[in-house]
C-alpha cells in the first residue's frame, strides 16, 4: 500500500530523485521584476515594489490595510506587540502549529497558553475557548484573568493550519464577549476563504508568512492586515524602528523592530500575486488527485471540512496510529519522496512544558496521526486530466 502512494507520488513529479515537501514556482515575470528591483538600486525596505505589494495583498484579502515584515514571525511579533502583548500577559493559542507562533507569544515577555484543536479544522476548536474562559479565567477591570496562573488574557491566537481555515467566526464571537483581542497566524492561508472572506480579516490583525514554501513566495517575508487605521499607523511606526518622520533626523520615540520587508523581496512578491489563483487552482486540482488516490487504496486523506475554501497549501495524512505513521514517514523519505509529521504540539517542547493548558486530546491524537506529502503545484497535471 505505501509502495503504491511513493511510485503515485513519484509518477506525479515527474520521478525525480528527489521530490521536496514544497517548492515554489517561479518564471520570467519574477525575473523581470527582480531585475527592474536591482535597476532601481531601492533594494532594503523602501521602493515601490513594497508600497505595490502592501496594496495588492490588501486588495486580494479585502483588508483596509497591509504592512510588509521581513517574515511573518516577525508580522506575528509587531501584530501582538501593537494590540497590547506585554510580560506578565498570557496569549491563547492551539498547540498544533509551528514554533514561530509561540515564539512570537515569548518575544513580547508574554506566556502562551494552550487549548485544543478540532479534530476537523486541525485549527482551534471553538468549545474549547470557551469552556477555557468559562472556567479557568476571572473578571477584572483589565479583562480576563487566568485563574491559575494570574495573568491576563490579552490576546488569543488561532492558526489556519496547514491553510484549512478554522472556525474562525465563532473564534472571534467569543474573543468579542470577552474582549480579548484576536490575532488570526494565517501564516500558511493566503488564498483561503471562510463564509467568502479572507482568512485573516477576522480579527484586530491577520498574519501571512511568505516563506519560500508557502503557495505564495517573496523568499522571505510576512505581512500584517488590519481595517484598523490607528492599529496600522502604529504597526508601520513599529516595524520601521519606531523612527519619528524627518528628512534627516534619527530620532526614535520607543523601542521598535527593524521588521520591514526588502524591496527586492516585495518584487517578487509582486510577480507572485499575478499568479496566485492559478497556483490556488492548480493546488485545488492535487487535492482532488490526491483524494481519489487515497482512497481507492484505503488510506484517510485529509480533506477540509469547507472544501474549495481552503488554499491546501500542504496536503496531509491521516493514519492510523504512530507506528504507521513512523513506517510511512521511513519509507518515503527512504526512496527519496519527502514526508514529514505534523510539528511536535508545543506543549511538548521543553521550553513550553510548562505552560496552562487545558486537555488536549484531538492535538495528541491527530499529532500521532498526520503526515504531509509533497504537495507543489508543479505536478504533472496533465496525467490525470
């Protein structure tokens, strides 16, 4: 049965000797506009093709506002920083993502703390945030407060996992009852809708991470969206150093990131967008490949309960258990297809142990279970028209 999933995989790449998890797909355009880039000689963060960027994904996401990073931990960072994230807080989020979430939580002096995930969405289950709020927090003058360990809650984070989109309504119905604000790690979603709105526009602040593995690629580079003015002004101040505007004054009024995205980074990001829904639909089409494939020889494959909505960026796995799944995970990347497990949960990890955390049973289930295939939209496509 796994011999046939490598000789399929191999058949759809082209049998190369090695198939990546993701790669992305680049062409003339990309080179066009990265040449015009270095012509300009506006190479660092300033230059049109930021400005250019920043509109276009602001445009695609319907958000009022985009502001480019130099990576999206770093969008994650500024994003939580703005919205009030300080030591002594604590941030909400799933234990089913990639460290950066977490990492960002710990680089404002914050604690995560952790909830489950729906098994369905493999992004934060809704029941359990609530029953989180219900019972493990108090009412104070400055919000909710974790019983447990004494910390406000000032922030929950959901991830868009795999760019499935979560329940990310009901998320923010919750977070408005409480008044907590909500910053949505759509870091692996660009292209992902939910009820035909982006995801990532739900909250005070929405973050996309355009790694060189994401459906989207400007190498490296993030991006922040909001509808809110002021939020925006103060992300932009943030992310530039906190630098007071003048024409040759270097005066700096708090203590900011050097967080803004390379104008040569943003080139490419430029050429990228133009083709965004044909790699969505090129996406689209592996999903289905996949699906009917799987199936036919027995094996789960993950399927978003909302379809067509989901960008599926990274194409995933259910098996049966972890011995399975180790023996799958060993026998593809042994015949050079590369397979990877889901990340280990956070609150495995040695420096995240010890944070709150309610029961986590889907995430230590469906951890065992998950494995991600390659899942470029480079495939042979024609073979299977």
């Amino acid at each position: 049965m796994f011999e046939k999933a490598i000789d399929f995989i191999r058949a759809l790449y082209g049998d190369r000797e090695f198939i990546p998890l993701h790669e992305p797909v680049l062409g003339e355009k990309e080179k066009a506009y990265l040449a015009d880039c270095i012509d300009s000689t506006f190479v660092s963060s300033v230059g049109a093709y930021v400005e250019r960027f920043e509109r276009e994904i602001a445009r695609y996401t319907g958000a009022t506002h985009a502001v480019a990073t130099c990576n999206g931990t770093a969008a994650l960072h500024a994003a939580l920083t703005a919205v009030g994230v300080d030591a002594e807080c604590e941030v909400i989020t799933q234990p089913l993502t990639f460290v950066a979430t977490c990492n960002a939580i710990r680089y404002c002096g914050a604690e995560p703390a952790f909830v489950d995930i729906d098994p369905r969405t493999l992004g934060m289950c809704p029941a359990s945030l609530e029953r989180f709020f219900k019972e493990h927090t108090r009412e104070e003058a400055t919000g909710p407060v974790n019983t447990a360990t004494g910390r406000r809650v000032a922030a929950v984070v959901p991830m868009h996992t795999f760019g499935h989109p979560c329940e990310i309504d009901t998320i923010a119905e919750i977070c408005g009852r409480y008044g907590v604000p909500l910053v949505e790690d759509a870091a692996e979603s660009l292209g992902s809708f939910y009820q035909n709105r982006h995801t990532g526009t739900f909250g005070k602040a929405g973050v996309f991470s355009f790694n060189g593995n994401k459906i989207l690629t400007t190498g490296g580079g993030g991006m922040i969206v909001t509808d809110d003015d002021a939020l925006a002004a103060r992300l932009r101040h943030l992310s530039t150093t906190a630098k007071l505007p003048h024409p040759w004054r270097y005066e700096h009024d708090e203590v900011g990131f050097n967080y803004r995205m390379p104008n040569l980074n943003a080139a490419l990001g430029c050429a990228q967008i133009e083709r965004l829904e044909e790699l969505r639909n090129k996406k689209r089409k592996l999903a289905e490949i996949y699906k009917d494939f799987f199936g036919k020889i027995g094996i789960e494959f993950y399927s978003s309960p909302f379809g067509d909505a989901s960008n599926h960026w990274l194409n995933a796995l259910v098996l049966k258990g972890s011995e399975e799944r180790d023996r799958f995970l060993r026998l593809t990347n042994d015949h050079g297809v590369m397979t990877r497990p889901a990340w280990e949960p956070m609150h495995r990890l040695s420096m995240y142990a010890a944070c709150f955390r309610t029961p986590l049973p889907a995430t230590d289930e469906m951890a065992a279970r998950l494995v991600n295939i390659p899942s470029s939209a480079n495939f042979t496509e024609g073979l299977f028209a």
